[in-house]
C-alpha cells in the first residue's frame, strides 16, 4: 500500500470470496498508475458534497465506482 500517498484513503469491500496474494494487487495499482488499466468512476465528489454523493450512491444503479475527494 505504500504507493498510494498518505493523503488516499483505498477503501476495498471484500465478499470473502476471493483471495489474492498481495503481490498481483500491487501489480494492479502500477497498471493504474500507468495508465495501463482504468478504472470505471461514475461520479467524483468532494468530501464536503458527501451527503449527495451518498445519495446518489443509495439511488444509482449500473457500474462504476464513486470517489469521494480530501
């Protein structure tokens, strides 16, 4: 996790189904920072919009991530 500045918050939900080896999810965060993989993001909010981004997130549907901002 130390390639994600301290300043990031990577928040995971985990069903418990499925186990990776640390190494092949910092593989994962390279892609990302290379550009090589990108992730789907819905919506960016910031952190002082955080009552519409919960909103939006209990009446949306469909992929994609929702990001909330420092």
């Amino acid at each position: 996790m130390h390639y994600i500045a301290a300043t990031f918050n990577l928040t995971v939900y985990d069903s418990g189904q499925i186990r990776i080896e640390a190494k092949y999810f910092q593989k994962f965060v390279k892609y990302i920072e290379k550009e090589f993989i990108e992730p789907a993001i819905k919506r960016i909010f910031n952190l002082n919009d955080i009552v519409a981004a919960h909103h939006f997130m209990e009446g949306s549907s469909g992929e994609g991530k929702i990001v909330i901002l420092p």
